[in-house]
C-alpha cells in the first residue's frame, strides 16, 4: 500500500511539524497472542493486533482481518488507510485496524466462533468503551459480527453485523454499491459516456467484487470477466453476477463457468474499458502495470496498486481512482449503523445507498477539482484532501497549534 508522502502533499497545503509527528505513526498498537484449546489435543496459536492510527476524528473504525500472515506492521498500514478514509469522506471517525495472523478457511464455525469470543476476551475494554469499533473484513463475516455483539451486548460496539442482529439494511452491499458509484461517476466525468456503454473486468467475487459486479449489471455496463482465488472467467458478451453465484453455490468453479477461462493475471490484461481490483493488496506492480489495456482502474480492494505500478499507469495514460474514495461506501454505512444502534432509529437499504451516493459525490468532486487545480493525480487530490480535514481537526481539538 502507498504510503502518504507528507513531504509532497506539504508543496500544496501547510503541513506542521507538529500535524506531521501525530500523523507519521500510530496513536496505540495493542499487540497479543491468541491461545485456545480447541478439540482435543488441537491447540492454537495466533498472533493478534489493535492499532489506532489517529482518532482525532472520533472512535477507531476499522475491520477485524483474519488472513495468514498478517502482520503488525500491514494492520499499522490498513489502519492509516482507515484515517484517510474516514476524513476523505467527512465520517466522524478515526482509522483502526485489528487482525489475526491465521488461516481460517479450513475451521468450522463453531471453531471460528471460539477463537472471535476469545478476541473479544482480550480487548474487551477497548470495544465496551467505544474506542474501537471492529467490522466485517477479509476472513470474517456479519455472522463474525454478531458473535461480538453477542459478548459484548452493546450494539454500537461493532458494525456489519447481520439486520436481524441490529445491522444496518443495505450494509452488506455497501462497500460493493459505492465501487459501482464510483465507476457510474467516472463514466460520466472522465471516460464520457454512459454505464451502459463500458466492459468491466473486476478481480475478487468476495463480498465487494459480487456487490459491484451486480450493481455494474443492473447499470447495464457490461461485466465481461470476473475471477475468484480459483482462477476465472472471460465472456466478451458479458456475465450475469446472478447465475455466476449459482453456479458457485452448487459446487462449480470460477474457470469452469460458460465462457472462457483467464488466470487471475491474464485478468489484469484484458482490453476492457474499466478494471476493478476486488481482491487483494499489490497486484497491480510494476511488472502487471506494463501489460494493462484498461482506460481506468478503479480501487475496489485495499492497496492493490503499488507506487511502481502507479507510476506506470500514469506514464501510459491509464487513469487510477483510489481505493480511500472508490471503496469508502462501507464505511459510510458502518458510521450509519452506529449512529443507528446509538439512537434507536430503523433503516432501510434505499436510504443507505443515498447517504453513500451523496457522500461519495461530494468527495469526488472534490477530488476532480483538486486534481485539475493542482496538476495532480487523483490519489494524490484524495490525500491533500483527507490530510487537510484531519489537520483542521486536529487544530479544532488543540492537539496542535492554531496556524
């Protein structure tokens, strides 16, 4: 993931020195070891951490990650991405992050169950005092959400979690919704032409992937490859994200669709209008960004661009909306929830799509202005952007001297 480069945004707005050592490192890391005994002699054993990045802004927001391998240093990175996010899209929060460093692809329910009631365990009080707020993220699901929930009995606690369970109608679709948004936004601003008229390829059927390929479909854009952890499929008259899910839910792979197999990098490489990224952090690098025929990319995923790789993009003349914009519709729905648990109103899905739509156009535009005004790339707008609200911020709170 880029990190934010203080040096360059500070040629564009004022950046302290005093802003700039409270946004250059975490705010609090809690760093411990999950430790449970499961069936038997199975015993586990996992790494686990917290960090706050900053919480000028209100609470830390950010998902519980439960990937192998996942690192102090990654979650540090997620975490600041949250900060940008959350100041980019005006939601009174700040930017956190937790994981657990293990694989839980292959553990029942009941086994991942016991292993979040011991997360909550350990953190409990960060989560009943309301200074972290976790939600869905990749490895956990709303059903993962409602377990905190149902440790915690506060339902402001956690957000994602299932409307049955106190969750917000429309959250699930959320982050997915505001990818297609974005994508209808630059149509219209940046390739010039409806969504009806553009292909799109999107790397990643989870949750985000599924959501955006539905909403694409439904705008009537054509959705002419899609591809899972399994592998792919390319169909140049365009699939349909509903039957892509049955044939998934009955036991088919991604590859054995009707259509035509693609790898995951071949994928990346198709002559497509629109290339979303879904899935993972780093897959468009230096050596992917040479062979993109995409006129856009659009960050649906967490950091899947690297510097290199951005670099080349922008040398081709490809466009690149980022992810603190383009996949910020889930946390607009997670500030939505909270408020709603906090209040006691009720929702509906309708209502959540507007808020996201209205929140996201105005942090677009904003972008578009900015780029155009400074001669910048849209990554770039976006960060002067969120860097500058959460300075303000700071300056309101009396962390750091008036200017």
């Amino acid at each position: 993931m880029e990190a934010v480069d203080f040096a360059l945004i500070g040629e564009h707005i004022e950046v302290s020195e005093a802003a700039l050592r409270l946004m250059s490192k975490p705010e609090k890391e809690i760093r411990f070891s999950l430790n449970l005994l499961l069936d038997g002699p199975a015993f586990l054993e996992a790494d686990a951490y917290v960090v706050y990045h900053n919480m000028a802004r209100g609470p830390a927001k950010g998902g519980l990650r439960i990937w192998p391998g996942v690192t102090l240093e990654h979650t540090r990175a997620l975490a600041e991405l949250m900060t940008w996010k959350t100041a980019l899209v005006g939601i009174p929060f700040g930017g956190g992050k937790s994981s657990i460093s293990l694989d839980a692809s292959g553990l029942s329910q009941p086994k991942k169950t016991a292993i979040i009631k011991e997360y909550v365990h350990v953190i409990r009080g960060e989560l009943l005092s309301g200074t972290y707020i976790p939600a869905p993220d990749l490895g956990t699901s709303p059903a993962d959400m409602a377990t905190i929930y149902g440790e915690t009995h506060v339902l402001e606690c956690v957000t994602g979690k299932p409307p049955r369970v106190g969750g917000l109608p429309g959250r699930k679709e959320a982050t997915g919704y505001g990818v297609a948004h974005t994508v209808e936004l630059c149509c219209e601003h940046l390739l010039k032409c409806a969504p009806d008229r553009i292909s799109v390829a999107v790397q990643g059927f989870g949750n985000v992937g599924e959501w955006t390929c539905r909403f694409l479909h439904e705008m009537g854009a054509k959705v002419v490859a899609v591809s899972d952890i399994t592998g792919g499929v390319y169909r140049e008259g365009g699939l349909d994200p509903d039957d892509l899910r049955r044939h998934l839910s009955e036991g088919g792979r991604m590859a054995e669709y009707e259509g035509e197999a693609v790898t995951n990098e071949e994928l990346l490489r198709l002559g497509v209008d629109v290339l979303v990224p879904a899935a993972v952090e780093n897959v468009i690098d230096e050596r992917t960004a040479r062979s993109i025929s995409a006129r856009l990319v659009v960050e649906a995923a967490n950091g899947p661009t690297t510097p290199e790789g951005e670099t080349i993009l922008r040398e081709r003349g490809v466009d690149l909306m980022p992810d603190i914009l383009a996949n910020s519709g889930g946390v607009i729905a997670s500030y939505m929830e909270w408020r709603q648990a906090r209040s006691g109103a009720m929702g509906r899905a309708e209502e959540t799509r507007n808020t996201i739509a209205e929140r996201l156009d105005a942090a677009f535009h904003g972008v578009i202005a900015t780029a155009a005004e400074r001669q910048v790339t849209y990554r770039m707008a976006a960060q002067i952007a969120a860097v500058g609200e959460l300075i303000a911020t700071m300056r309101d709170r009396g962390w750091i001297p008036p200017q």
